[in-house]
C-alpha cells in the first residue's frame, strides 16, 4: 500500500534521536569546556603542543552536525557528527561503549552456548598518581602472564589449569580515584572469562575481602581463593620489572629524570640474583593467606544479566567524579591522562583477539542506507551543516525527525530474542511485494519487520541481490544509490 510523506515521518516514532537524548548531549558538551581548560593548562605546564589540537577537538565535539533534510518527509538523516574520540570525553566513551557492546555481544553470546561465562573482577592495591602508569602497566602485564596459565603456555608445577576448559578471555581497564584522598588511585579490571561448563564455583569462604565496614557481605569460592593468591603472586613477581622499568612519570606519563626530588620514593629496590622468594609456585600458593581482591561471578542465562554483565565490562576507563562524587581535580586530571595515554584499555584473548563485527550489524547498516536511498528517490534534500543549538531547537520544536543509523542500531538491540523470533516466525510465507504494514500503530514497534522483510527478498529473490555490487559502483562515482522501479515498489508496500 503507498501512503503519504508524512506518514513516513510517523513511522519514526522509536528510532529518532529524543529530545532526552539531545539535552543528555549538551551536558556533555558543557562538561567538555572545562576539559579544553584542562588540556590548556596542561600545555602550559608541559609545553607539548599536541595538546592545544587536543583542547580544540574537545571543545568541538558534537557541535557541528551534517544532515541531509527531507523537508517534505519531515526527517533529518544525520551523516557526520565531529566527534574528539577523547577517553575523557563523556559523549564520546558512551558512544564507544555502545559500539563495543554491538561489536562483541554476539560472539559472546555465540561462546555462552558452549561454555559457562563469568565476570572478573581484579585488583591491586591503591597507589599514588605519580605510579598510576607503571600500575597501570603492571595490571596488563600481569593479566597476559594469567592467560598464559590458564592456556598452558606458561605452567606452575603441579597445578593444573587444563581443568577449567580455558576457551577465551576479555578485560577492561577501570580507574576510580578519590576514597582516601585526592591523591589516591584505584586501577583494576572488569574482565569476561570463558571457561568449560559445570564448574563448581559453590560460595563458602569468608576472609578479609568478605567484609564491607564490618560487616560480612561476601562469600568467595575454592576457585576464587585460588584466583586471588595466584593473581597477587603473578603482580608481585611483576612488579619490580615493571616499576624500575617505568620509574616515576610526570604529567604526560613520560619517565622523570632520576635527578627529579620525587624519582626514588617508589622505586623498588633490586632483588638479589637466584632468588626465589617472588616465584609462582605450588608451595607459594600453599603458604600465602591472603590474596588481592579477586571476585567472580557466573553470568546467569538470562539476557537482562547478560547486557548487565557485559555492560560492566565495556563500561568507562574512568569518571568524571571521584568515589565521593566530586568533580575530578586538574592534578587528577594530569594522572589520569598520562596512565591512559596510549593505552589499549580494552583487549581480547585468544578466541576473542580478533573480535569482528556482528554481521546483521553490516546488515542493519546496509538496509538504513537502501531505505534512505528510497527517501532520496522520492525528495531531493537540502544538506547543510547544522550547529548544535539549531539542532536542539529543531527537534524541541519538532519540526524535523533526526536518524542515525545508529539509532536504528540501538533500537534493535532494545528487542528480546523472543521478540525478535516472534516477527520473524510471522514473516512465514509472506512474500517480497506482500504489504507489512496495514496501519500506523503497526509502523511504531515493527521496524525490526520491515528489517527481515529486506534481509528475506535480498535473500531468496532476485529482487537486491546485486545492492552490494551497485552501492560500491556509486561510491567509486561518487553518486547516489538509484534504486529500481521494483525495489521502489518493494518499499512503498512497507511504507
């Protein structure tokens, strides 16, 4: 059935960027001038030039919007926001979070139907911003030496890891700062562990990290004890390498000179050859009564405690407020940027070292811009450069309907499976030319129809098969996708 351009625009209900949305993303833009302040400051002290383009990227970000209006449609398709990518930028971490939570959740998924997974938590003891870095480095060090274990690379006598069924591992770099002052720095790890399914991992020990201000709040098991003596001995065998290495680093991350007043107050004094009081052993494990803290917890098969878990996992390298909710200082600031500088804060191990991206990704992306080739074909839009105040104004006043492509994205992710597998047992024997839609209520919950639709008729019939082939023939010309008159048709029976 063909209807009108405005009720295209109706169709768009759910997928939309809110005005919500659009006011969360001013705050961040708010906050984003005290940090050009901040790298200011910072260039002032340092000297680094770098930083200046730094501050100007940050103060940039998200006020400059591309958009490709269909004034008649009433829908905006947003095509380039400027972005800084800063780690410290709040819009830009929530954007990556979401992109890695997009990226990796269906491998995960995908490994959880042969393998039990577990969120791991591992910490070190608290340090100084001055060793933010080197601790920094020392938890990376020593978490590849873990996996090295746990996949037999590296082996302790007599301990065997094969028994865990070791298939994968993913860890996340996480630094909360300011409980016991401002001068004080917390690094640890949110990780994803993939072992073999039945362990048991039954909670029965209480000790030390049992308790929360006296009180006793956590139970740990067998695995766990192990996990936290074998995670201090690997960190504390670790650290001497790793601190002598670094030494002490000024603002930048960059090793002071041992000239420097501050050079020696960390700096571990060297170890005797031949001695073994550091090794990881058996006898070691046996003899240690007391770990760091180490918590692992099974992620349950239940889809909401599934995106909880990983969400933790994909969640900010740091915040923007202390543990006691306060704004970050400059002096935490310069910490901050010079242990996260250059770091990989998030990485994959072994079946998740090269993690690709969900193919029905690629697919969502491929039928947003089929569709809005559709639009194209029936409106010819004005493209303009919009700044942020205009767009605020615009989607407050509704005069317009802004999409992304990743706001389609995040709506489908917003489905359960087994409404996902509802509209899709639904599509069962309907036809490429067969109407969706029948009214508008129809258009508001079931975009994820119109989606199968495609994906079914550029499957099972001639009718997109070559859409791949001519997107990337008017890319290399530099034009626009034009659409035949069946695929044309083919949209008009959906909107």
């Amino acid at each position: 059935m063909n209807i009108d351009f405005f009720s295209i625009s109706d169709s768009f209900e759910k997928i939309h960027i809110s005005y919500d949305e659009i006011c969360e993303i001013e705050h961040h833009i708010s906050f984003n001038s005290l940090l050009g302040d901040y790298f200011r400051r910072l260039y002032e002290d340092t000297s680094k030039w770098t930083l200046l383009g730094e501050a100007e990227r940050i103060e940039a970000c998200s006020q400059f919007w591309h958009v490709d209006q269909y004034r008649e449609s009433g829908i905006s398709d947003v095509t380039y926001v400027s972005h800084c990518r800063s780690k410290f930028c709040l819009h830009c971490q929530k954007l990556l979070q979401a992109s890695r939570l997009n990226r990796f959740i269906s491998l995960l998924t995908e490994a959880s139907l042969s393998h039990d997974l577990y969120h791991v938590v591992l910490t070190v003891p608290n340090v100084p911003g001055v060793k933010l870095k080197a601790s920094r480095q020392l938890l990376f060090k020593s978490f590849s030496r873990l996996v090295r274990l746990f996949i037999g690379r590296d082996r302790i006598r007599d301990v065997d890891f094969s028994k865990y069924g070791f298939y994968a591992a993913m860890r996340n770099l996480e630094i909360t700062y300011g409980k016991y002052g401002d001068d004080d720095f917390h690094p640890h790890l949110h990780c994803i562990f993939a072992l073999r399914k039945g362990l048991k991992m039954d909670k029965h020990i209480v000790n030390d990290f049992s308790y929360d201000y006296g009180v006793c709040t956590t139970l740990f098991s067998d695995f766990e004890i192990f996990l936290q003596k074998l995670w201090r001995l690997i960190v504390d065998s670790e650290r001497d390498k790793i601190y002598n290495y670094v030494a002490m680093t000024d603002a930048l991350g960059d090793p002071l000179p041992k000239s420097h007043p501050d050079y020696g107050k960390f700096v571990s004094k060297p170890k005797k050859k031949n001695n073994k009081d550091g090794a990881v052993t058996l006898k070691a494990l046996k003899s240690l009564e007391l770990g760091y803290s180490v918590k692992v917890d099974k992620i349950e098969d239940d889809e909401t405690d599934n995106r909880n878990a990983f969400i933790e996992v994909f969640k900010y390298s740091c915040k923007v407020t202390s543990e006691k909710s306060h704004l970050f200082t400059y002096d935490q600031f310069k910490c901050l940027y010079g242990a996260l500088k250059g770091a990989h804060v998030m990485q994959g191990y072994c079946a998740w070292y090269h993690c690709q991206f969900d193919e029905m990704d690629e697919s969502i992306d491929e039928f947003y811009r089929v569709f809005i080739a559709f639009v194209r074909q029936r409106e010819i839009p004005l493209s303009r450069v919009m700044c942020f105040d205009d767009v605020k104004k615009s989607i407050e006043a509704k005069s317009s309907l802004f999409l992304t492509r990743k706001s389609l994205h995040k709506w489908f992710k917003t489905l359960s499976e087994s409404e996902r597998l509802s509209v899709e047992s639904s599509l069962d024997g309907v036809k490429p030319y067969e109407p969706l839609f029948k009214d508008k209520k129809f258009y508001q919950v079931h975009w994820y129809s119109a989606f199968c639709h495609y994906l079914r008729a550029r499957d099972n019939s001639d009718l997109f098969a070559d859409i791949r082939e001519n997107e990337a023939s008017a890319q290399e010309l530099n034009q626009p996708l034009i659409l035949s008159a069946e695929q044309m048709s083919f949209f008009d029976s959906i909107f």
